[in-house]
C-alpha cells in the first residue's frame, strides 16, 4: 500500500501525464483501438468526416455530399466536422479509418480533463482538487452516457477552456488572453454541438455582468474599458473565424425542415427524468428500462462520482465567494431545465429566451450540472483538505446518510431478482446484456458503492494525515469513475465488435470519387450493405448516389415529398441518378395526379414559373438518347447526353442555392423539379453538361476563417514562447 501510494503521490506532481494514462486506461477498449466505437460515432460522424477527410486529400473543399438524402450541403451541418481544424488536420494528413475515430476520441476526453484541471485552478482551488475533479470529469455521465454523441464530447471538452479563458481575461487583461478565448470559442463553433453553444452564450453573459461589476469597484473605468475591449475583441476574433460556418448556416436556412426551430414537442423530448436523477449515485441503473426512465439511455447519466457528490453536498456548509454561489444557482437552473416537461423552466425558455427553440433533448442541460456542481465540489474540497476541523463531522454525517441511502436501494430490490452474483459476475458484468434487469443492476451496484462509501468512511475514520487521506481519496475516486465507466461502456461507449475487424471490411471501400453505377438508385438501398456497426450513411463508404442516410439535417422539401408523396418519391427512385426524360407537368398538378396514382418515373413536375420558360409540346424523347458520367467529384458532375431532341436532363441531387449548370461551356437555368432534384434543358445532338457547386460567400468566408486562424495560432505560439522563456 505504501508503495501504491508513493507511486500515485509522485504521479500527481504531473498532472498531464497522470490525466493521460487515467484516460488511456479508462477509456482503454477504445484508445487500444481494441472495440468499435457505438451508434452514431459509426453511423453519422465517421461517415461524415471520412466524406471530409475524402474531400481534402483530392484538395476538395467539403461542401457537399453527394450521396445521401439526394445530396446535402455538408459545409452547412454544424455536426460534420466540416470547417473542424481538428478534422482537418486528420483527414488532411492520414484520412479518416475507424482508428482515426478512436484517437479523436481519446484525444478529446484528454483534452477536456486538462481543460477542467486549468478551469479549477483559474478559481483559485488548489492544485490537488483540481486534479482529481480532473479525474471525476473525464469519467462523468456526459462523457460516458454521450459517447455515441461527438459534437457533446467536443463541447464538454472547450467549454472548460473557454471559461478559462475567459478568466484569464478578468485576471489578466493580455491581448494573448483575448486571442486565446477567440481561439477555444471558434473551435467551440465548429466542432461542438450549437446547443452547447447556445446555453454557453448565456452563462458568459452572466459572468460577463458580475465580471464587469467587478473590475469597474476594483481598478475603475480606465480598466473597464480595457475589459469590455479585450473581450468585444475575442468576439469579434471568434466571430471572424466562424464566419465560413455563419455564412454556410444562413445560406441553408431557408431550405431546411428545422430551420425555423423545432416545435415544443420536440424540445421536450428526452428529459434527463426525475428517475434518471438515480444516477447520482447509481449511474448502472440507467442503462435499463428505458421506458421506466421515460428518456433515451445517452440521455440518462448525471453521474460526478461519488466522493465529489459528497463533497458538492458538503459545500452547502461552507461559506463561499459570489461566484461559486453563481454557479451553484446556474447549476440548480440547468436541473430544472434538464428535467423537461417535469418542470416548468425548459417551457419558460423555449418560448421567451432566444436561441432556445431550436433543440431537442432538455437532457442536454445536464451538461452545465455536472460542470457546475464539479465545480462546488472541487472548492469544499479545496476547504477540507485545507485542514478546517469543522468539516470534518459535516463529512461523516453526509458520508453515512449516503451509505444509508444506497442501502435502502439494495435492500428495497425484490428478493427474486437479485441476481445470481457469480453467474452476473461471470456472464453479465462489464458487457452488454439482454438479459439483466434494472433491478439487478441497482442491487448489484448498489453493493459495490457502499463497497466505496465504507471505504470513504474508514479512511475518515482511521487515517487523520491529510495527505495520506487525500491520496486515499485519489485511489477511490480513481477506481469508482474506472468501474462506473467499464460497467456502463458496453452499453454506451462501445460494441463489441473489434476495431480491426471494421478495418479490414473497409479497406475495401473505393478511394476517391469513381463514377457512380447508372443503375436506378433504389437499388443503393443500405439495408442491403450493411455490415456489423456499420448499417447508416453508407452510400459515402460506397460512393453511390443514394435517397436514405441518417442525418438531422433534412430539406423541406425531401421531407414534403417523404412525409405527403411518399409513393411518388419511390418511384423517383426507380431511375438511375441522371436520365432524360420529355414529360413535364406544373408542380400544382402533383397533388391530382397522386391521388389518381397517375404517375411515372419519368414524369416532372416544375413550378409554374420554370414552367412557363419551355414549351412541353417540342419536348422529345426517343429510345436512344443516353445520359451517362464523365466525370464526378463533390463539387463538379460531368455528364455526356446524346440526343435526338430537346428534352430534359435530370440530376437525382437536391436543387440548392449554389447549384449552377452548363452546356457545352455555356451557363443554362436550373430548374427544382419534382420539388426537390435538378434539371436543366439539353438540346439536341451531343451535349457537355456540368454540374457545379459553388457559393462565392462561403469560399470567401473559408479564406478569412483559415488563414486567419493560422495567423491566430502563429500569434499566439509566439506571444506564449515569449511569455515562457522570460519565466
């Protein structure tokens, strides 16, 4: 014991490197690269940014896939990693595998408990409590519960940096403080999830106002005005270096199905429940009965760990500055957002508090509970291990009340389903079960803490020396956030499916982007190419054109034709992605035509104003005219068209701003037909037709957001190489 202990005290003299080998060991089925990464790491984001990664090596700007839902502006998802400098850099310099997904991943779990550590001791909480909420952090219920949920996981591992920035700011008022918020905002903006954003904005807003206060009473006008400066400035930055997504964003707006916001119904779904608030204390039982805690399992998992919960509960009995009270009543209000339609809070906000209408999952609030209540709990740790005697009986009591809490969930669990424990430890335990029950993993965990909580009290009891008491500590919070995570991960994190396995399936995958098969699109249907974790978004592994694939990101207009004219747009579906055709009809013929089921393949429907550009009547199809690729990429679809009369030439790609056509050099219009696809007139004879995708404000936005961003991460190598080497 006393070696293990010397080994841990010598460890915590580097907290870098012991985040690190916490994290690698933690996380470890993924950071050996050993399981699969589960359900929407595969199905949406590694196809996602395999796309991006795909683009970049051809020196392709990402700005559109061509493969699913018809084709979509991928630069305008905030979720695809587009305009993320992270992606870039893997996908630029090695491309995307299910490996590189995995050391993402690792890399931000890193990351986000180095930011944590930063953001504690920017509080003016000690070294000590600091890392171990480090600690509790990385093997939170966002991390663990979110896995499956990227864009989450990169917000929860900016948003402590941003704070920390921002802190800086208010200590220090330093230009390089200001570029390095700027910094962590933007990478905030293209990497996390808007609606972390959209709630991040309002707690600066806050601190921003009790800040202002602050340096106004402290140091005077001159040095509030260099605050407001210095943070208008990182705004200013960040905003700058966003602005390709801005631009991308509001170009899409307009076309898109949740454009306008989601209604409330959605914005209620998947509270974080008042059952699911079991998991502050037995996070194991979430991964059951979904139905039971009314919200989906990613959605469920609030744990901090046990001896932060104690701690947290402990601060309510210390005395504490005006700014941890904040967090603590912001904490408490994101738990009754959390909560959806349990609580009033989440309907108050969706209809009087901008931004926030246009997100699902209340759950997400959680996240602001959990950095929140770390926080308290990192401070009366600070204040305990600091040497105040009258804690001490504070912490015994909330100790045992604790234990005696678990103690009533054991016990409270029916008799016949206590589990078999050797057949659980043997056949359930740390995998992903059928066949175990809510109640059994209550009970079985509920031992295990108490396991924990005795083990708290004993060291209370028998060891008096703080410091041995602390490394004590780093022990059981160490172990308790390893085995919460490796309990819950098989259900969350991973399958059980090896990573080399997917790879190998992959390496079979075309590179580049070869000419999409002229077969009628309906048969790139991806139930039929499925593979093991691999079952959405396959058409951008198979590079063929395809009308499903799992996205939020909808048109209005596929969305009318699959919710009203479901029968219309299947048999849409039964034509190769680029064919000709004579038969055209005004769009609000449509709505007759489907109800009599007279319709065809062939049949367009253009609005009336398209409409009246040509004349139906010369229009002429004969059986030999032929449509086929010359050239594919992205951005630029060549098509050679033969034909013996005018006719129309359609594109089974979604008709969106930036779409331009040409024939044989020359610049034609692009007609939406059938109320979504593209199509333009070819005259008779041979014919060059080519597709291009371009927005000049978004190829210039890309300009300033990327060497701007070289230039800010320049800037600020050298303003901190100076800083360093005068210390």
């Amino acid at each position: 014991m006393k070696l293990v202990l010397k080994t841990i005290g010598n460890r915590l003299k580097n907290p870098y490197i012991l985040l690190f080998l916490i994290t690698i060991i933690g996380y470890w089925q993924v950071a050996l690269m050993h399981f699969c990464l589960k359900y929407d790491m595969v199905d949406c984001y590694y196809p996602w940014r395999y796309l991006v990664g795909e683009c970049l090596q051809h020196h392709i700007l990402p700005l559109w896939n061509p493969y699913s839902a018809f084709g979509q502006p991928i630069h305008a998802d905030p979720q695809s990693g587009a305009w993320y400098p992270v992606a870039w850099l893997i996908g630029y310099l090695r491309g995307y595998d299910i490996y590189a997904m995995s050391f993402e991943f690792i890399l931000h779990i890193y990351l986000a408990g180095i930011g944590m550590f930063l953001l504690i001791q920017r509080l003016s909480i000690s070294r000590k409590a600091a890392l171990l909420t480090a600690i509790a952090y990385i093997f939170s219920g966002l991390f663990v519960g979110n896995a499956q949920h990227f864009t989450y996981i990169i917000s929860a591992c900016w948003i402590p940096f941003i704070l920390y920035g921002f802190m800086e700011i208010y200590h220090h008022q330093k230009i390089q403080n200001a570029l390095l918020l700027s910094l962590f905002l933007f990478l905030q903006i293209s990497g996390g999830y808007p609606a972390f954003t959209f709630i991040l904005i309002y707690l600066l807003i806050f601190l921003f106002i009790g800040f202002f206060v602050g340096v106004y009473t402290k140091n005077g006008a001159k040095a509030l005005w260099k605050y407001i400066g210095l943070n208008v400035l990182s705004v200013i930055i960040a905003l700058a270096l966003s602005s390709v997504i801005l631009f991308s964003v509001i170009q899409v707006v307009p076309y898109i199905s949740r454009g306008s916001g989601v209604d409330l119904r959605m914005a209620m779904f998947c509270p974080l429940s008042p059952q699911a608030l079991i998991s502050f204390i037995l996070p194991y039982a979430t991964v059951k009965d979904p139905g039971f805690f009314d919200t989906d399992i990613s959605m469920a998992n609030v744990y901090i760990g046990l001896i932060p919960l104690i701690f947290f509960v402990l601060s309510f009995f210390i005395r504490k500055p005006k700014l941890l009270w904040f967090f603590l009543g912001f904490g408490v209000f994101c738990l009754l957002a959390a909560m959806g339609r349990y609580t009033p809070v989440r309907g108050l906000l969706y209809h009087y508090v901008p931004l926030m209408n246009l997100f699902r999952f209340p759950s997400i609030f959680r996240y602001y509970v959990i950095l929140c209540f770390l926080i308290l709990a990192a401070y009366a740790m600070d204040k305990y291990l600091d040497g105040d005697k009258k804690l001490r009986k504070i912490i015994h009591s909330i100790a045992w009340s604790l234990a005696g809490l678990l103690a009533v969930f054991v016990i409270w669990q029916p008799i016949a389903n206590h589990p078999d424990l050797i057949d659980f430890l043997g056949k359930r335990i740390f995998r992903s079960s059928n066949s175990s029950t809510l109640s059994q993993h209550i009970f079985f965990q509920g031992i295990l803490q108490l396991l924990f909580i005795g083990g708290f009290i004993l060291v209370l009891i028998k060891k008096t020396d703080l410091k041995k008491q602390f490394l004590l500590f780093s022990i059981l919070l160490i172990t308790d956030g390893f085995l919460n995570e490796q309990l819950n991960a098989p259900y969350t994190v991973f399958y059980s499916i090896k990573d080399s396995e997917v790879k190998q399936y992959t390496n079979h995958f075309p590179r580049g982007f070869p000419l999409p098969s002229l077969r009628n699109v309906n048969l790139n249907a991806e139930k039929g190419i499925s593979y093991g974790p691999l079952w959405k978004n396959l058409n951008i592994f198979h590079k063929q054109i395809g009308g499903d694939g799992f996205t939020p990101f909808r048109f209005t207009a596929f969305e009318i034709l699959k919710d009203s004219f479901p029968s219309f747009l299947d048999t849409i579906t039964a034509n190769p992605p680029v064919y000709l055709t004579a038969k055209v009809f005004p769009a609000d013929s449509l709505k007759t035509h489907y109800r009599r089921k007279d319709f065809s393949n062939k049949y367009l429907y253009l609005n009336r104003k398209d409409y009246a550009m040509i004349s139906p009547a010369t229009l002429q199809h004969s059986p030999g005219d032929t449509a086929y690729f010359t050239s594919f990429s992205p951005v630029s679809i060549g098509i050679r068209v033969h034909s013996e009369g005018t006719q129309l030439l359609s594109l089974l790609q979604s008709n969106f701003s930036g779409w331009q056509v040409s024939i044989n050099g020359k610049p034609v219009p692009v007609f939406t037909s059938n109320l979504l696809f593209m199509s333009a007139i070819v005259p008779p004879g041979e014919s060059e037709v080519i597709f291009h995708y371009n927005i000049a404000s978004v190829r210039i936005a890309f300009y300033v957001s990327f060497f701007g961003f070289i230039t800010l991460v320049i800037t600020l190598l050298i303003l901190y190489g100076n800083r360093y080497r005068k210390l």
